[in-house]
C-alpha cells in the first residue's frame, strides 16, 4: 500500500489574504504552536483554522491538541519528513 494513499485529496486553489488575514495567522501558529506541534506552513495554519471556525460556528467542542496532530499528520510534506528522519535513526 503507498504512504499516500492515507492522505486526504488535495485541492489547490489560489485564495487571496489581506495583511489583517495574515496578521490573524500569525496569532493562530502562535497559538497551536503551545501543542508543540510544528504548523509553520499557512495552507495548515488555514486548515486548523477552518476546522476550528467551524466546530466553535456549530457549537462542538474542540481540542487543539488533536486539530494540529490531524494536520500534521495529513500533510503529506510533514510526513515525509517524519518517515526520513525515522529511517536515519534507525
């Protein structure tokens, strides 16, 4: 079975963000970066923001523990990575 075939369908599209947009970001890596997980990357800063505006728009609870380890473990780059750097320590 390949690696990818576990990652989500990526879509890209091109999105226009302001500074105010982008400023805004910055508060959210701020933020999920206290789970200690790396979102440094805007297209997963977006993601977690987009799963977080919509379970606090529909009233669910959320945890941002487990928002940021779903996003960095769908990212097919972050995983990448993970797999190297696991296949030089062993």
């Amino acid at each position: 079975m390949d690696k990818d075939e576990n990652l989500p369908k990526r879509i890209v599209r091109t999105i226009t963000l302001t500074h105010d947009d982008l400023m805004l970001l910055d508060g959210i890596e701020r933020v999920m970066s206290r789970t200690g997980q790396r979102i440094k990357t805007d297209s997963k800063l977006i993601r977690a923001a987009i799963q977080i505006a919509s379970k606090a728009l529909n009233d669910e609870n959320f945890d941002l523990m487990e928002i940021a380890e779903k996003v960095v473990r769908e990212d097919g780059r972050t995983l990448s990575k993970l797999l190297e750097k696991t296949k030089k320590e062993q």
